[in-house]
C-alpha cells in the first residue's frame, strides 16, 4: 500500500522559504504571484493491505518524526 503524507505550515506561521521563492518568481517575470507557501510530501510505501491500520501508523509517524505539529498540519492520502 502506498501513502503520501503532505506536511505545510499552519496559518499564521511566518514562512521565509516561501517568500523567498515568491521574490525569485517575481524576478524572474511571473507576475501575478500573490504568495507562496513551501511545505514537504512524503511518498511512503506500507505492507499490508488495512487502511484503518495503516492512517493509525502514519498518523503516530507524523506525530513523533515526520510534522512538528506545533507549527506544522499534516495531511494523509492513500495512494490507489
């Protein structure tokens, strides 16, 4: 089974990478770039074929490793 976790950071929280990509786009001619936010994805491949099981195992893993969760949301998508 086949998962993808997407890590970004909540609202508020001040993003420096993004407003430096949002800056080089700028410089680079694309306009209408409003802002950017950066985050991560995760493509993590599982054994076994329960679902149920395997959102519990990927939510601990973003919980203890993958998502600072004072700052960060996470989110969790099983890959057909």
């Amino acid at each position: 089974m086949k998962a993808r976790v997407t890590v970004t950071l909540k609202a508020g929280v001040l993003d420096p990478q993004g407003q430096a990509i949002q800056g080089s786009l700028k410089s680079l001619g694309f306009a209408g770039v409003g802002a950017v936010r950066q985050g991560k994805v995760f493509d993590i491949l599982l054994e076994g074929t329960d679902e149920a099981a395997a959102r519990a195992d990927l939510t601990r893993m973003c919980e203890a490793l993958l998502a600072n969760t004072v700052i960060e949301n996470y989110a969790i998508e099983i890959v057909p």
